[in-house]
C-alpha cells in the first residue's frame, strides 16, 4: 500500500489501530507541558517526513499540563488519548519528562528539555540531579528508557553515581536548541526586524523562569524600572516569560500584569513564539536561574543575572552552575546602562565557560538524535541530511 492509498479516517475514531495497520512505524510524542511539547516537535521533525514513519501525540499527565491542549491543536498532528496511548504498542515513544512513562508499550527515548540537567535537590546528605536519579528513571526496579540522552559526556558521571542501572541506556547527543542558535546568528538582523527593534537601538532581553522564585514574581519593579531609565537612552527592552508561567496564570492575567509596561514600549513575546528568536535579537540579557541564561551565555550574549534564592540548586559542574559562578550580578538599586556595559566586556569568556559545558557535541545533536531514533525503529537511515535549521522567525505572538 503506498502513502497515498492510507484510508482516511477521522480523528473520532480508534486512531492508534488505523495507524498500526498503516504500512509504517509508529511514533508517540509524550506531551507533558508546552515546554517540553515545543522540544520534542524538533525531534520528530528529524524523522516525521519520512513516508515508512507516522508520528502521533498524546498528553501524558502533568502537573503543569495547562496549555498542551492548545498546543497540541496548533501543531496540527494526530492526537491521541493518553488512556489509548497506554493500551498501544508503538515502535518508538520520545519524551522530554517523565510522568506516566512507565505505562507506554514502546522502546522509549527521555531527552531533557532544558539546559542539559542542571537541577538538583538533596535527599539526605547528599545533592541529586533532577531527571538522572533511580526516581525518574527506575520503575519497579526496571529501567524505563531504551535510551536516556545526555547532552554532554561529563553527565555520564552524574547518572553512574545516582542511577547506574542506566548507564548503559545513555546516549551522548548534545544539544539540539544550542546548535539551532547558533546556526540562526548570521540573520540576526531578520529577528530584529521581526521584533521591530529600530535603527541603532540595542535590545536587552529580560528573562524569567515560572514559579515563587522566578525573576517574574520577585521583581515586580525590574520591567518598570528599566524601561524608565533605558527606553530613552536608545535601548528595546523585551520580556521572555517562561510558559508555565503564562498557562498557569493565564494568558489574559499575564497581559494584564504587563500592560502598563507594555503601554510605554515594552515587546512581550508570547508562549508561541520560539523565545530563541529574543535571544538572537539580543545585545544584552538579564536573567535568573531558568535555562535562557545559559543558552544566552553560551552564544556569547552578555549575561546579568539575578540572584536565585537560597532553594534554588544547581548540579555541580553543570553549564547552570558556572553561569552562576561566572555571570555577574544585577543590582537593582544601580542603574542598569553602566551594568550592561561592564557584563558585555566579560561575554567572550563567558561564552567559553558556560558553552563547553552546555554541549559536547557542538552541532551534531540532530545528526545524533536521528540516528539514535532510527536504531531503536530498526529502520535503515535514510542518507539525506541537511544543515541544522534556523530559529523560526516570529510572524506574531509579540504583544
């Protein structure tokens, strides 16, 4: 049967047995949140044009699953129930988290959906890396993945220490949203136009994280305070607000917090948009622990960071931890300008610094992923490749 023969069938009906009997490998996107939604369409997207593939998706339960429905519907693929996710057998499932993992019949891939894994929490005396420890990756004793892919070599140390029963599950790729920065810097003029930055004038993107200790809830006077002073000194100050902040307040509450700024010059860009665009555009960035900060160092923009409260841990030797040790911080009882200047004298070795630890495979995360994805189908890779695509332009979303 060819591709163009498949039968039609609406989505109402028993979608995962039509696409079994399909003619070619299914593949389950795990949607946990919109943040790890917007990860694994750039893993699927390396296989999905591929005619002997048919990639579905279905919403795995979460915590701060608020907005994956809307998500999923703007992404325009064959979504499933999670209930009939976990009665079909798949021939390959791709995650970013890890709830209700377990359930799925399918050789599974986990991918982190930030920085790398820079988080921790203590259990006792000792600090653990959050998504490579026996709790997220162990169910009944049983490793969960088929493949747990870490970014960097030096996390392999990390998994042996807390989770060695995976270790050889783990499959070195790099990281995917690194290399699709840097290969949009070269039309760094295209995102600035997009995010209607004039002539001359510098950006400075303010970044937070979601959460009670995010630079969102703590700073309420940062946004007011640098547009105050540096709007008239010739610069463009831009908001990135993590998702789980804008779904777990709601859109309507989030713009209504931030109309006033946005009345005096303020570009907020929405939840739909790549925020990677804002990063491109940038000439300066202040952030606080979430992972924009280390991509943003680590393509050599001139970082200012907030202090993180005491809670907030970082794993030891990861790209968060030396942006935290490196960066220098912003004071906000100091005017911003001289600040700004002073963090981009210290950008290259920044840069240095924090990106040889983000990735140890520098451009090759898609040719990785791919290849690793094509080995748990069975299937032979097929021989075209192409260069690593560039950030999306934002053709709206900007408020």
């Amino acid at each position: 049967m060819t591709r163009s023969e498949w039968p039609r069938v609406p989505i109402g009906l028993d979608a995962a047995r039509w696409v079994s009997r399909a003619n070619c490998s299914t593949v389950l996107a795990v949607v946990h949140t919109v943040t790890s939604g917007q990860r694994l369409l750039e893993a699927v997207e390396l296989i999905e044009s591929d005619t002997r593939v048919q990639v579905v998706f279905a919403q795995a339960p979460d915590v701060f699953g608020n907005g994956v429905a809307d998500f999923l519907r703007a992404a325009d693929g064959l979504v499933l129930p999670w209930e009939m996710a976990v009665r079909e057998r798949f021939d390959l499932a791709v995650a970013t988290a890890y709830g209700g993992l377990h359930e799925l019949h399918a050789p599974l891939v986990v991918m982190p959906h930030g920085a790398g894994y820079g988080k921790s929490f203590t259990t006792g005396r000792e600090p653990v890396v959050y998504g490579l420890d026996g709790q997220r990756l162990l169910h009944n004793g049983r490793v969960v993945a088929s493949a747990v892919v870490l970014s960097h070599d030096d996390e392999r140390e990390a998994l042996r220490r807390q989770c060695p029963e995976a270790l050889d599950a783990a499959v070195v790729a790099g990281d995917p949203a690194y290399d699709r920065l840097v290969a949009s810097l070269p039309h760094r003029d295209e995102y600035r136009a997009a995010l209607g930055v004039g002539q001359g004038r510098q950006v400075v993107v303010v970044s937070s994280t979601w959460g009670l200790d995010s630079l969102f809830a703590r700073f309420e006077d940062l946004l007011p305070d640098l547009l105050e002073e540096l709007v008239p000194q010739g610069f463009d100050v831009v908001a990135l607000v993590h998702p789980a902040a804008w779904f777990g307040h709601g859109r309507r509450q989030v713009d209504a917090w931030l109309a006033e700024c946005r009345e005096v010059g303020l570009v907020v860009v929405g939840p739909e948009v790549d925020w990677r665009a804002a990063i491109v555009a940038a000439d300066h960035v202040i952030a606080d622990h979430g992972s924009v900060g280390v991509y943003a160092a680590a393509v050599g923009r001139p970082v200012l960071l907030v202090d993180a409260p005491v809670g907030v841990a970082t794993s030891s030797g990861s790209a968060q931890e030396l942006l935290r040790h490196h960066a220098p911080r912003f004071l906000s009882r100091v005017p911003a300008g001289p600040q700004l200047a002073a963090a981009a004298t210290r950008a290259v070795g920044l840069r240095d610094v924090v990106g040889a630890r983000l990735t140890s495979r520098p451009g090759r995360a898609a040719a990785e992923l791919r290849r690793l994805m094509y080995r748990l189908l069975d299937l032979p890779e097929p021989g075209r490749h192409r260069a690593v695509p560039r950030v999306p332009l934002p053709t709206g979303g900007l408020r």
